[in-house]
C-alpha cells in the first residue's frame, strides 16, 4: 500500500509500489497493490480528462491549464475545510500541528480528512481479503499523519494480520525518540532498500515479534523487474509513463542541501545497472505493459550510459522514449553525446541547476562545472526538452543570486521547457556550518527543521519563504509554462 497524501499531479505511480511487488511476486506470492493516494483523489475529486490537459498543453493554452487545476483542486478545498486542513493539489492535505506522535494521535480520534475514506472503502475490502500481511510504504512527509491513522485501523480490523512499514520517510526518521511509538504499531520495520528484505519477511515460516530490518546493499543482479499489475497506468493524469531507477542513490551524492539518496543507504549510493540489465528488464516492461514511454528516476542518470544503451536499444529494435535526471556535468555539452541520446529515444534531461550560472555555486559543493548554456544550446539544437531545478535561499547566496536565477530563466525560456523555483530547506540528516536547528526538533517527527544563523550569511527560514515566493510570481507572470503542473505532465513527451 502506498498511502494518501502524495502529489495529486502525476503521470505515474510511486516506483515503490511496483519495485516491492516485483520482489514478493519473483517469489510466487499472491500480492495486490493499492496506491491509496490515487484511489483517495479518485473518490473526492474531479480530475480533468487527460485529453483536455493534452491539448491545452500543446496549444500552450494557460488559461485552460489554471481552469482545469484549480477546479480540481476545488473540490480536495472543500473536504480540507470541513476537518480544518489545508490542501494543495502539489503538496496535499496537511495542518499546523507539531509534528509528534501525540499530535497526531488527537487528530486522527478526532478525525481527519482520510477517515471516511478509510472506513468506507479501504477497511471493508482489506477484511473481506483477510490478507496475512500488509506492507505500507511512505516517501513524503504528508502521508505521515494518514499512515499513522491507517496502521491504527489496520491493528483493529485485522489484529492478526502482519504490518510491515518503510519507505524514504521511515528510514529518515529512525533515529527520532518519536519514532518508537510509530514503531509499536506495526511487527516489521525496513530501513533503506527493501526488496530482499521483504521476501525474508514473506518467506518466514513463523512470524512474530517486531523486527527491524534494514538493507543497505542489494546486488545489482537481485534488482526486481517493477511489477504494475493492477494499477491502470492510464488513470494518472497526464500523459502516463513507467518509472524506472537504473542507479540506487547519487554517485556523487555530496550536495550540501540533498537528503533524499539516504533513504537508500547510510552511504546514499547503493549502485547502479549495467545497460545490458537495463535493456533486458526494459524490453520485458514495454512487451508486457504495452507502454512505450519509461522515466529514468535515478537521483543522477550517469552519461557514461548513453551510448552503451542506445546500441543495446538498437540491437533490440525497442521504440521506446525516455527521459531522465542528470547532473551538470561537461559530457551533456556534447552534441555526439545529445545526438545519440535523442536518436535512442531520449525527450527530455532534468538537470539541478540549483544557482544562476552568473552566482557563485561552490556553497552548493556540487562539483558540476559544465556550461550550462552551452547545454541548453546543444539540446535546443537536437530537440531534447530541458527542465531546470533552481533553489533560493541556500546559505552563502542572496537575495541578489535569487534574482539572478529568475533572471536566468525568463531570459531563457526559449531553451527551456520547465523548471521548478523552490525556497532552501534544512532537512533531516543534513548538517551545514553556519546553521542551527532550534532545539528538540530531532526529537519530533519533522523532516525538514526551523533553523537560526550564526552569522550574515544566511537567510532565515521566513526569509527564505518570502524570497521563494516573490520569485515564483514573477516567473508566473512572465512565462507560465515554466511552473505549471499540469504543463509538465501533459507535454513532457513528442509525438
């Protein structure tokens, strides 16, 4: 199961779901997979026909995009209000509560948003297939307070069934003192990769008491090939996609603001297939699922692949696009290199740009030192569509290098197709000099801390907050096409 709460505005399912089917299902089990997060916005909304949101998007129809979202995002609006939520179709339900087990425990027995949901379509169903164990995975911080509320149900429904929980956001927060009362509602915990661990689980003969089990290191050859039945990929809005990972972590994984390939392994790196693997698992997704469009969503798609792959996607005859995420790094500034991505199949390359060419970027200690207009040229030129990730408010910049980066994305829209603007977070697990977490919060749930300076260095969170928004309004104004959702996930692809 994969909880409510996740982005409302996607092309495809969290690759949990199918990577952890993959594994139980190699191994003759019967398993079913609900993204829960999909059925709940199913239920409560409204969500625009996908061939509406296709041709706004090709006719670059902006006035019809924001009609669309924010009639959909309406209808989540009103259950919000009923329960004193607030909603937002990225972000999803959420309140200003301390993050703490406690909090969340006085909620959910007053009820939340998830609760009819729960008891009208989700328990009946689980006791009438009386499964013998239930696995819950979460990746975002709002799922918390409705995985909490579901691990309570299921323990009075079905107090004989197995509970296991993981996810990026279990393992993040393993360390907190909050987390053991999470930890007491369910027997089976997984921390990092969780493949293997869960056939161990499935496989035992006897199953007790509460384990903790954690792999930080599954080889490459045991990687399951993502299993989707019984999702219907066409549900999503957008234009639907198989998300695949080639690459577990970042290999380079030093960004001084990323925590998200920890929730891989201690390392953040737990490496990465080799093409020959990649196209046998490929070919069999394309031939079994009838799908033709695959999302590479390695945290960094190393371009020492690109050609490898394109011969191997050659040998095989596969007809397939792809796009993936990418470091800045001077491989992309060739256009050999492009021209045989593209030629492969290859529409689309996400690069963390973070900071305007024109500020300083060593505080980031991202190492990508490529030009990245002369990438933006190159990709233009072959006819790879370019998303930028942009961050204001790292400590070291200011409000200066913010503007610059806005600056840097007007000026280039002809070169760029979207980009995301967001505000600077202290996240769990992250420590950078200058910055102070104020006290007790490692204690809570939170997975991104409220933080004081030592110094002038650094904005403060409201400031960081204020500065993100001025920015993103502006480049709303200037060249909607950048930001907007439904933009992204309804003209990602040609043809």
């Amino acid at each position: 199961m994969f909880p409510p709460n996740w982005s409302a505005v996607t092309n495809s399912p969290h690759l949990a779901l199918p990577l952890l089917a993959g594994s139980i299902s190699s191994e003759s089990h019967e398993v079913k997979i609900w993204d829960l997060s999909k059925r709940f916005y199913n239920k409560y909304g409204l969500q625009p026909d996908k061939n509406v949101i296709i041709n706004a998007c090709d006719i670059e129809d902006f006035e019809m995009l924001d009609k669309l979202y924010f009639n959909w995002e309406d209808d989540f609006i009103k259950l919000a209000r009923e329960r004193k939520f607030e909603f937002g179709l990225i972000s999803g339900f959420y309140k200003k509560i301390e993050p703490t087990f406690n909090s969340y425990y006085y909620q959910i027995k007053e009820g939340t948003v998830f609760s009819q949901f729960y008891d009208q379509y989700v328990y009946p169903t689980l006791k009438e297939i009386n499964p013998s164990l239930i696995g819950v995975s979460i990746s975002s911080f709002n799922q918390l307070l409705p995985t909490i509320e579901l691990l309570f149900g299921l323990r009075k429904i079905l107090p004989k069934t197995k509970i296991i929980l993981g996810g990026n956001v279990i393992t993040r927060l393993k360390d907190s003192s909050e987390f053991r009362k999470i930890k007491d509602l369910t027997d089976y915990l997984v921390f990092y990769q969780g493949e293997k661990t869960i056939r161990k689980i499935c496989n035992l003969p006897i199953r007790s008491s509460v384990h903790i089990y954690g792999d930080e290191y599954i080889p490459i050859n045991e990687w399951p090939i993502p299993y989707f039945n019984g999702l219907n990929l066409n549900e999503y809005p957008g234009i639907p996609t198989l998300p695949f990972v080639s690459t577990r972590g970042c290999y380079w994984g030093k960004c001084s603001f990323c925590a998200i390939p920890f929730g891989w392994s201690r390392k953040g790196y737990s490496g990465s297939m080799t093409p020959d693997l990649m196209i046998q698992q490929i070919k069999y997704l394309v031939s079994k699922y009838k799908m033709n469009r695959i999302k590479f969503v390695d945290e960094a798609f190393p371009p020492s692949k690109v050609i490898p792959l394109s011969h191997l996607i050659s040998d095989n005859n596969l007809k397939i696009q792809w796009e993936a995420y990418v470091r800045i790094e001077p491989q992309w500034e060739d256009e050999n290199l492009l021209r045989t991505a593209y030629d492969s199949g290859c529409r689309k390359l996400y690069f963390g740009l973070e900071l305007s060419p024109y500020s300083k970027r060593d505080c980031l200690h991202k190492n990508d030192n490529a030009n990245i207009i002369t990438i933006l040229e190159a990709c233009k030129k072959i006819g790879i569509l370019v998303h930028l990730f942009c961050m204001v408010g790292h400590p070291g910049t200011n409000e200066n290098d913010a503007k610059l980066t806005m600056k840097f994305l007007i000026e280039h829209q002809n070169q760029i197709d979207t980009a995301d603007l967001v505000g600077f977070q202290l996240h769990r697990g992250i420590s950078i000099k200058c910055l102070y977490p104020k006290k007790g919060q490692e204690n809570t749930l939170a997975l991104t801390y409220d933080y004081y300076s030592n110094n002038g260095n650094a904005l403060l969170p409201k400031e960081v907050r204020i500065l993100e928004h001025s920015c993103q309004d502006r480049i709303w104004d200037e060249v909607p096409r950048l930001l907007h959702p439904l933009y992204r996930i309804g003209k990602s692809w040609q043809n």
